[in-house]
C-alpha cells in the first residue's frame, strides 16, 4: 500500500516521544490493575491461565533424592489484536513566533495528547471490569438497596464484604489478590463508615486511608480511581464508579514483567509506542503535533478477579 504524501513528510519526534512514554498520570489506575507489556506484533498469541499456574510448588530436595517433578501443565492460548489509536493538535507559526519558549508548548500539547489517549484506554479497562457480565457468578456480588455500604443504618460490614470476595478468589487459585481497585465513591463512603470507624477508635490511627485498609484487609497494593470523563465539555462523570475490583496482578517490576506471568489481564502495547510525531500545512504555516499508541487489553485468568458493584444507593 503506498504511502500518503503527509505519511512521507512526517517526523518522529524523539524528544516529544520520550516525554510520552515516560509520562503517566496519577489518577489513573487501569495499569495497575492489568500491567502494560510490550509485544512486536499487531497480531499474535497470549496464554492463558489456569489455576494450576498460581499454585506454590514444594521444590525442597532432600539429599541423593529424587528430583521434585510436576506434571506439565496444557498451554492454552489466546490470540489478541493491538488497534491503533491517535489524536493530534495543530499550532500556526504566529503561536511559535509570539512564544518565549515555543519547547515548553510542544510538551505541554504532547502531555495534553498522551492524557486524552490514556484516558480512553483507562475508561476502556473500566468499562470491562466494572461489567457484571464479564465475570464468572461466583466471582461477583451486586450489592442490593438491604446492604449498600452508604446506608449507615443497616448492619452490613464492609470489610466482611471484601474479606468474603478475598476468599472466594483463593478458592479459585489458591492465592489472595494482592491488588484493589476502588471507586472514589465507594471509597468515600468506606472511609466514613461506622463499622470501620468503630475498628479503630482505640488504635491510635487519626484518619482512615488506603494504607490503613491495606494492613485491614493484607492486600498489598490498594488505588483509588480519581479520573472523570466527559462527553459534552461540562458535566463529568466518574470513570470508576462504585464499584471495587479485587485482583491477582503481576507483581514484577516494568523489567522483568511479561505475558508468561500468571495475572488477572494485562494491557499488550506494540514496542515503541507512545510515538510522537509532526507535520506540516498550509504550506508550513500550520505544524501538526501527533500522538499514536497502539494496544489491546486482555483477561487471561478470569478466576484471578472479583467484583463487588452497586455498593451506593443513596443520592
């Protein structure tokens, strides 16, 4: 297929790609519940993960004994498809000629650029996983008007509720997840409730907050989803609403991460991308700043995750 004029004359900017890839936004929170991983192809193949692949295996060998083997486990595979994603801002020459520092605009728009596709792709992960439909019955609970959380009145125990969910993911994989995503709203309400209050009134602990339901619950690694959305400029809405997911994630560092790791999902980028680049119009009166990413996400041990949705019923 032959390339578009345009295509031919862009650019790739390794300074603005740079700044891209190396950006992140505290108030998303997708990544941390499926860990970007790169792979080389749009097209290709991801296992997927059985409960045999979370198992601790005993691999103590007493002297002159025999070695310590294991069946081998079926490789089940499961083939994903990046898509391309792009947006771009255009700025006239008049803008650059009128800057004191014209740099410091091009990496403000890249930002601007990166925030907006990194948006989509968190609204994207949020929708999946805040889905009902998208997990097993028993790894789910659809919190009723009797029991929501922010009905103070009634006797419900939050902290049984998640326990409960804990539970019922180690039944599954015979490991607890070691991660949480919750809601701002359910967070809200979990850190006013007088059911946890009540835990704490003669420990010390001034104000409740993620590190104090860390140590609660034992799950390691708890975010809250701060990030809105709007589709009309105005109004907002939560892009995590209340809803709390628990998780078995893949706890290595960015290095040594890969898609052969049992986890819950995780999100497949094509290598090199975020990729920034520029071009040209109206004769040169007009440079084009562009951001492309290219991925997919995918859930490859669905038996790794539980959803507690609905948790709020008052206005």
């Amino acid at each position: 297929m032959s390339l578009s004029r345009i295509d031919t004359l862009r650019m790739v900017d390794p300074v603005l790609t740079t700044i891209a890839q190396g950006y992140s936004n505290a108030s998303l929170v997708a990544d941390l519940l499926m860990p970007v991983v790169q792979v080389s192809k749009l097209k290709g193949k991801i296992p997927l993960f059985g409960r045999e692949a979370f198992l601790t295996r005993d691999s103590n060998r007493a002297l002159r004994a025999q070695s310590n083997r294991i069946p081998p486990s079926e490789l089940t595979l499961a083939e994903f498809e990046t898509i391309e994603r792009d947006i771009e801002c255009a700025i006239d020459y008049l803008e650059e000629e009128e800057s004191p520092d014209y740099s410091r605009i091009e990496q403000r728009i890249t930002k601007q650029l990166v925030d907006s596709l990194l948006l989509s792709r968190e609204k994207d992960v949020a929708d999946y996983v805040q889905n009902p439909a998208n997990f097993d019955s028993g790894l789910k609970l659809v919190i009723d008007s009797n029991n929501a959380f922010d009905d103070y009145s009634n006797n419900t125990d939050p902290i049984k509720v998640i326990r409960d969910a804990m539970i019922a993911v180690r039944n599954r994989i015979a490991r607890y997840p070691n991660t949480m995503i919750i809601g701002d709203s359910s967070y809200q309400t979990l850190i006013s409730h007088p059911t946890i209050i009540e835990r704490i009134k003669y420990s010390g602990i001034t104000a409740i907050n993620t590190q104090y339901l860390s140590e609660v619950l034992g799950i390691p690694n708890i975010y809250v989803g701060l990030s809105v959305y709007s589709t009309d400029g105005s109004s907002f809405t939560d892009v995590w609403s209340d809803n709390i997911i628990l998780a078995f994630v893949d706890a290595n560092d960015k290095s040594s991460r890969s898609e052969y790791n049992p986890s819950y999902g995780y999100i497949l980028q094509r290598e090199g991308k975020p990729e920034i680049d520029t071009y040209t119009e109206n004769g040169g009166k007009i440079k084009v700043i562009r951001n492309t990413d290219n991925y997919c996400f995918k859930v490859t041990a669905p038996d790794a995750a539980y959803l507690i949705s609905n948790t709020n019923h008052s206005s």
